[in-house]
C-alpha cells in the first residue's frame, strides 16, 4: 500500500502505511521526498535563523564576559557545567577545595538512564528497532546506573590498594560528571533519527564515537587530578578497575545462584517436613 502511494506521489500517506506495516524502506523512501520539499520551501528561513542566532551568542557572550556576569548562580551546578569544557579546573576544584555534588552525581546518573531507555522508546522510526513486549528497561538500568555503581566501587577498592588519594565521593563526581558528554550525544542522536535517513547513519556513528571517547578523556582526566596518578599509572589501575568489575560481577552471580539453591532447599526441606 505505501509504495503505491509513493508512485501517487502521496508521501505522508505513503509514511503512514509504511509504519504501521513496519516497511522501513518504503518509510525512508517517502521521508526523503518530504523532507526535500521541506527544505527546498523554508531554507532561507533557516539561514536566517541561523544567522541571527549566532549573531546573538556571539554578542551575548562578549556582553556577559565583559561584565563578569555569572549566568548560573549556583556555585556547584556552574562547577558540573563547567566539567566538559574546564576539566582539569573543574577536578582540581574537586580534590583541592572539595567542591563536587552527590547530589547533583545521582541526577545526572538517572538522566543517563532516562535518555538512554529514550534512545530506544524516542528515536525516529527507521533506526529504532525494538520490541515493546520484551523491552526490559531494567536491563537498561543494569547498563547505566549499573556500569556506573561498579566502576565507582571498583575504582575505589583499587585506589585504596596502589595508593590513590580520591574518596569515594571524589571518583563518584568525577565519574558522573564525565558523562555529561554522553547525556547529550542520546539527547542529539534521539533528535538526529528523526531527520536523517537510513543512508546518513554514518553521521550517528561519528557522533557515538566522539561522545565516548570525549566520556573517556573526561574520566581519565578527572581520575588523574583526584588520584595525583601519572599517566602510566592511571592507565594501569583503570584497567584493575575494569578487571574489578568483572570480579564484582562474578561473584553477585555466584551469591544469587547461591540464594536460589538455598532457597530451593528450605522449601524442599519444608514441603518434606509436611509430608512426614
């Protein structure tokens, strides 16, 4: 039905029934002609727009330089905001001064976990592939805040053990302030899916991997000003960590498997004790 629509040249209707018979190419095919008029009809709109806001960031930022003034009031919200931009001031700060929210480390931790769950349940329907009835969004949780809490417990427990100066609170801001950069590549990428098409998910890729290694530049950096680790010690102990991970891992498995057999035996033992 959608392609016939498309050889009408009934694009939205073409879209419509492509998506509810989940035909991603014939979807990708009906956009594109859509999208093309959109362009061609308002770009100069754009540009204009375009033009004029730049105009304006670059006018208000010189007028709010030269009067020093502070946009965001709150010292600790400025500090996180200024995580991705000022890293080493900004972990210094943590270290030196103690500045750093935990706070403001949980929150972000659950807006990584919200905009990743929305990654899945918000993108544009040609690159969103999931199944509503098996979606688990507490296997999401496992993946985020879960990958989160390990790395933070395990790089503690290895900074105690090669003589690593940050606190627990010290790695947990580092940690979570690091993945501001991650936070808004879900943010762009859930925004970019509903505008490129199939073809141009190159440009998806390209985003990942700059937000990821920006994630790891950012943690290594933090790591480094609250540890006072040199570079090839930092690299030595991040690795421990990751292993750390993988023990923490082995052995909550092996505790829940050890929960379930114990549970299996007292209600065996019960059930037989009823019987008798």
């Amino acid at each position: 039905v959608s392609n016939a629509y498309i050889e009408e040249g009934n694009y939205s209707l073409a879209m419509k029934y492509a998506k509810k018979g989940y035909d991603r190419e014939a979807y990708a095919v009906a956009f594109e002609y859509i999208r093309k008029d959109f362009i061609n009809r308002n770009f100069i709109w754009f540009f204009v727009l375009l033009i004029v806001f730049l105009v304006a960031a670059v006018f208000f930022l010189a007028f709010t330089t030269k009067r020093k003034i502070k946009l965001i009031k709150n010292q600790e919200l400025a500090l996180m905001l200024s995580a991705p931009i000022h890293p080493v001031n900004t972990f210094l700060s943590v270290k030196e001064k103690g500045y750093g929210s935990v706070l403001l480390s949980v929150i972000i931790t659950m807006i990584f976990y919200i905009v990743t769950v929305l990654q899945t349940l918000a993108g544009g329907f040609m690159f969103t592939v999931y199944d509503s009835e098996t979606f688990n969004s507490i296997w999401v949780l496992a993946r985020t805040v879960g990958f989160v809490l390990l790395w933070i417990i395990s790089n503690w427990l290895v900074s105690l053990l090669t003589g690593g100066r940050g606190t627990l609170k010290d790695i947990s801001v580092v940690t979570c302030y690091s993945l501001i950069p991650l936070i808004f590549q879900r943010i762009i990428y859930i925004i970019l899916t509903h505008i490129l098409l199939p073809s141009e998910a190159e440009f998806l890729g390209i985003l990942n991997a700059i937000a990821l290694i920006y994630f790891i530049i950012l943690l290594l950096v933090g790591l480094s000003a609250i540890h006072d680790f040199e570079f090839g010690r930092l690299i030595g102990t991040s690795l421990l960590s990751l292993v750390g991970m993988a023990v923490i891992v082995f052995f909550i498995i092996l505790l829940v498997i050890l929960a379930q057999q114990f549970y299996g035996f007292i209600v065996t033992l019960i059930s037989e004790l009823l019987t008798f």
